[in-house]
C-alpha cells in the first residue's frame, strides 16, 4: 500500500468555545483526488486553513512527505508544494494573464539594479502550461478579468502546477459556475490527478464530486461523518449522506403530504 503524501490526523480546531474542527483525519495521495464534501458550517474552510497553513491547528498531528509539520503562513506551505486555490483565486482582474500568472514569482532577466522582467519567456510559459491544461490563450496580453470562470480557475491551478505544487487543494471552484464551466475545471482536476498531484476537492456538491473523485471525506459540523472509496459508494448514496440530505428527504415527504392534503387526496 503506498503511503499518503499528506496525512492529518485527530486534528481539532476551536474559536473560543466554537468547536470549528473536532478529530478530524484525512489522508491524500499522489495521483488521487480526495473529494472534502460538507454543508455550510461543516468545518470545510477551517481544514483548507490548516492545510495551506493560514491557521495551526490545536490539537491532532499533521505530516506531509512523511515528517511532521507545521507551517507558519501559507507561503511555507507553498514552498513545501502545498498549493491552495482559494475561492477568490487571488487574481487582478485588469492585469494580463501573464502578469497574474507570476505575480509574486516574476521571472527576471539580469541581476540586481540592471534586473527587468522576462516577459517574452513569462508569455511563453504562460500560453505553455495554460495549453497544458488544455486552454488555448490568444493573447497573454488579455485581461484575467476578460476569462471566463472556469478559464480563471484553470490559470489559477495550472499556476499553481507550474510552481511545482505537489498537493493541490482546491477551495470549492465550481461553486459559482454553470454547468459547462464546471465541467471544464472538473476536466482540469483529472488532469491534475493524471500529472501525479495530489489533489483535495472541496466541494459541497456531490453531482461534482463523484465524477473525478477517488476518496470522500464527509464532514458535518466540524466532525468527521465518513471517509468511502469511490468503489464502495454510488452518487445516490453520497447525496444521501451529505448534511441535508434526511433532513430535504423529511422536508419532500411533508411538502408532498401538504400537498396532497391541499388538493383533497
Ligand atoms: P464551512 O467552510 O464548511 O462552511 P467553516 O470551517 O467556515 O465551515 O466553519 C466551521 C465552524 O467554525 C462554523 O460553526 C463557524 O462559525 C466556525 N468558525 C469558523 N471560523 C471561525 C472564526 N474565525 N471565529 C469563530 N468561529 C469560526
């Protein structure tokens, strides 16, 4: 059995008497994708913080590479090859794609006071890995603010990718999109799982999640509900198991007793 690239385990968090995140364990594996599924309030974001390491966890071990670790901001977790794709993606809309691509990363050519930025190569990187995931740039001139979603997310994580991220996490990125353009980003996560990253998927839809997960880790206000193989589930089941899902079950069951009651059945 290979061993996970990254592995928390028991981990709580608390904001004063919130429990936010209570023992919770999860394992992500190179060339996999560990579906995080939970409701609003499950404790999604708090796990995504403690991963990327915007917070630190109180309690519970975390390893990545197998060594223990904890980060001190999120740039130490990107440095180890932790990326995050946050939900608002950090990009500047009115900057070109090839500035966002390397903000905070400018590629330079000389040294020092003589030092200017690259910009023929940062072009050419761009239109590059962007082709990778397999979207055509026509101009890197272009505004990020001119991409669709789901070009916007693809950049971010193909960013992310170039930048040599190992794990990739990536904070619900289909939760703003129509159907076709969280298609094109659920494309890019198998792409992502294909390259050997280890990818975390947080999501709170299952529809999405099922389709290109392997693993699914159900969280429910801040605990840990079940963690599944993809073999041994079915979307329907997971739908089930997502919070909500008896208490939407219970809700059909009255709406449709109101109903009937309404019409004289
Ligand atoms: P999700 O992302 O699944 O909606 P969160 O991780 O944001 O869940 O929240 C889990 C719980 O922790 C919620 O009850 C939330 O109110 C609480 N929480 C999260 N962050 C903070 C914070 N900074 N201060 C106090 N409570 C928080």
């Amino acid at each position: 059995m290979t061993r996970p690239l990254l592995s928390i385990s028991n981990v709580s968090k608390f904001y004063g008497n919130v429990i936010a995140l209570s023992e919770v364990s999860l394992d992500v594996y190179a060339g996999q994708v560990t579906c995080v599924l939970g409701d609003n309030g499950a404790g999604k974001s708090t796990l995504i913080k403690i991963l990327s390491g915007v917070v630190t966890l109180d309690s519970g071990s975390y390893r990545f590479e197998d060594e223990p670790v904890s980060f001190s901001g999120p740039r130490e977790a990107q440095d180890a090859g932790i990326a995050t794709v946050f939900q608002d993606l950090a990009t500047v809309p009115l900057m070109s794609v090839w500035r966002n691509f390397f903000l905070g990363n400018e590629l330079t050519l000389g040294r020092g006071l003589m030092s200017r930025l690259d910009i023929n190569r940062a072009k050419g990187i761009v239109r590059e890995e962007m082709q990778k995931m397999g979207i055509d740039v026509r101009d890197p001139n272009q505004n990020v603010g001119t991409l669709s979603g789901g070009e916007r997310q693809a950049m971010a994580i193909a960013r992310a990718v170039y930048f040599g991220a190992k794990v990739l996490i990536l904070d619900e990125p289909t939760s703003a999109l129509g159907v076709r353009q969280s298609g094109i980003v659920l494309r890019y996560i198998v792409q992502a799982r294909e390259q050997g990253k280890g990818v975390v998927f947080i999501t709170h839809n299952p529809h999405h999640a099922f389709p290109v997960g392997d693993r699914f880790v159900l969280l429910r206000r801040g605990k840990l509900m079940a963690t599944i193989e993809k073999e041994q589930t079915t979307i329907e089941e997971l739908t089930r198991m997502m919070a909500g899902g008896p208490e939407l079950e219970q809700l059909a069951h009255e709406l449709s007793l109101a109903t009937r009651k309404k019409s004289g059945e």
